[in-house]
C-alpha cells in the first residue's frame, strides 16, 4: 500500500478534506478521493475523517493508496470500435445505448465487460467496478472515451482531467433556434433540490463552477447543431447549460422532451490530451453517428 503524508499550511485552513486533498494529490479525482475518504484510507491527525472536515493549519493529512484491486466483473466479447490503442491507453468510440462501467441495473454488458475480454490488463485504481476508467460518458452519449491500460496511464490523464488540459467538444442537437451565434455558459451546477436525480443551475456559490462555450454549426429540421466545448467536467454539464440557455438537448427526457429520438442527442465529437508516457499531444475525433445524420447533420464537418 502506497502512502502520502501532507501537512497543511496557514493557507489551507478553513478549506474541506476534500477540497484540500485534490490540490495536494491532483492524480486523483475528487469522486475518487472521496471513495478512498469513505472506506477510511485517509486520516487527519492519526484519525480517520469525512470528506467535509475543515481543516487547521498544522494538521497531518496521511493518505494510503490500496493496492489495484482484482476485478470480478465478467469479461464479455463485445464488439469495440477502437479508435486508437497502444500499451498505456485505449481510446474507443462508444455508441448510444452501452454504460461505461458496471452498477446497479447494468452489472453486465457495459464498455468495462468489453474493455476486459479486448485489454489483457487495464488500470486498477478505479476500483473492482471502473478499472482503468478516467472519465464517464451517459448511456445514451456516444462518442469519445480514453481508458487507461496502467496506473501510471490513469494518474497522468487523471491530471490532464482535473487540470483542464484536456479537450473536450461535443456536438449536441439542442431545441429551437439560438438568438446567438456563439457564446459562453458560465453558471454554477448543483443538484437539484427536490429531484435529487437531476443537476440545475444554482446560485455562484452553492454549487461547483461550471464553464461551456457554444458556437452554432448548422440548422436542421428539428433543430439546431451546437458545438459545446467543455472548460469544465460537471455531472450533465452541456444538459444543464443548454436547458438553462432556453434549448434543450432533444431526446433528452430528464432536462427536455424525449419526442421522436430513440436517446438524447449528444454526441462526444473530439477529445484530446497528452500521451501520459510520449507527452506526445494526441487528438481524436469520433466519426458523426448515424441518428445525427439521419437528423439532417452531414457525416463530415469542418
């Protein structure tokens, strides 16, 4: 088991455990050291915490890293479309419809149960459930997913994550016409206070600091083509903004109306990063999905 001990300064009095922690150990994300919070692998002057403990200058953070964990999640021969693989990484395209990884509901024939029968090894530190899984697309968003094949792999493009130095756009099919061409979103997220399922825009301050830019690409019959980059990785993030912009994503029947589609039309176009072991910049882009074009979106953009 690996071990990490930080003692905080004047500076970071006041601040969460959590909070505190993803700025001392940035190789972790914040869903990940609150997990490792919970099960007690981090203590605060010799004793164990919660996430929300504040935090004195002085104070002995020691934080113990488990080692990978042996999944028992079933290895499936599904088909994946591979956009790129090496040693360190795979990069696929995921359609609409599959979960990235396995939990209540969807214990089998997610991207994971297909990741183990393609990948002989994948990165342990997402647990018995994720492994190798850096970042998360819905069910029903196709697109763009990198999963790391070592722990090294995963804590480099962790950071890329968390430091918002990967890019992120997403095409998406949003309601209606947009009194602006282009634009930029930048509205807090939280969860909503009565459907807890469900994130919205809350007041600065009471939820996480969210960032979206738009540009209109093109109308089509049932409604107009955004090209959303995020700045910021929020839970429904480009759902919530459109919604909250007055244009709904279509399809989406949690923030807008199912109507015609078969799912919600986002789709996670382009994504790029540093190759955690070249440093080599590497950008990809996932090809338009077929619901796109049959909505009236041509197969290649500029």
């Amino acid at each position: 088991m690996k071990t990490s001990e930080f003692r905080v300064e004047p500076a970071g009095a006041g601040v969460r455990l959590d909070q505190f922690l993803v700025g001392a150990a940035p190789s972790f994300s914040r869903a990940r050291l609150q997990d490792l919070i919970k099960a007690g692998h981090v203590t605060l002057n010799g004793v164990a915490a919660k996430s929300s403990a504040r935090l004195r200058a002085g104070d002995a953070i020691t934080l113990h890293e488990p080692p990978p964990v042996t999944t028992e999640t079933v290895a499936e021969d599904i088909a994946l479309d591979v956009l790129f693989e090496d040693d360190d990484l795979i990069v696929v395209n995921k359609p609409a419809g599959l979960v990235v990884h396995p939990a209540a509901g969807n214990w089998t024939g997610t991207l994971v149960n297909a990741l183990l029968h393609h990948c002989p090894t994948l990165s342990g530190i997402g647990g018995e459930r994720r492994p190798g899984i850096v970042h998360r697309l819905d069910k029903e968003t196709s697109g763009c997913v990198v999963v790391a094949k070592n722990d090294a792999a995963h804590q480099s493009l962790a950071k890329q994550f968390a430091g918002r130095e990967v890019t992120k756009i997403y095409l998406a099919l949003a309601a209606g016409k947009l009194a602006r061409l282009s634009g930029t979103i930048e509205a807090a997220i939280g969860r909503h206070p009565v459907q807890r399922k469900k994130m919205t825009v809350v007041t600065a301050g009471r939820g996480r600091a969210s960032k979206t830019s738009y540009r209109v690409v093109r109308e089509v019959p049932a409604g107009t083509l955004v090209e959303c980059t995020l700045h910021t990785g929020r839970t429904h993030q480009i759902r919530v903004h459109l919604k909250h912009l007055g244009h709904p994503v279509l399809g989406d029947e949690v923030y807008g109306k199912r109507g015609s589609f078969a799912r919600q039309m986002l789709h996670a176009w382009r994504l790029g990063f540093m190759h955690p072991r070249t440093q080599e910049r590497l950008n990809f882009e996932s090809p338009i999905p077929a619901d796109f074009v049959e909505a009236g979106v041509p197969t290649h953009l500029p």
